[in-house]
C-alpha cells in the first residue's frame, strides 16, 4: 500500500519545479520540462488539498 501525505507532496512540488528550473537553463529536451511541469503542479495541487 502506497501512502503520501500533505510532506510527500510539498516535496514533490519542490523537487520537480527546481528540476524544470534547471533543465531550462541548460535548454534540455521540451517535452521532458513539460512533463516536469506537470507533475509539480499536479504535486502543488493535491499538497493544498491536503490543506
């Protein structure tokens, strides 16, 4: 059983907003910041869910 909680997902936020943050500087693969992109928001909006 997979359990997260409200730190799970600030975490997962932060973690894949400041992996975007780096991978656009370094001009990296678009799609794959997209996809980074996505899953911080996702993270961000479950984590004020949880709020």
């Amino acid at each position: 059983m997979l359990v997260a909680d409200k730190k799970d997902y600030r975490r997962g936020y932060k973690k894949h907003y400041q992996l975007y943050k780096r991978l656009r500087e370094e001009n990296s693969n678009v799609n794959s910041r997209r996809l980074l992109l996505v899953y911080s928001v996702e993270c961000g909006l479950k984590y004020m869910l949880f709020r």
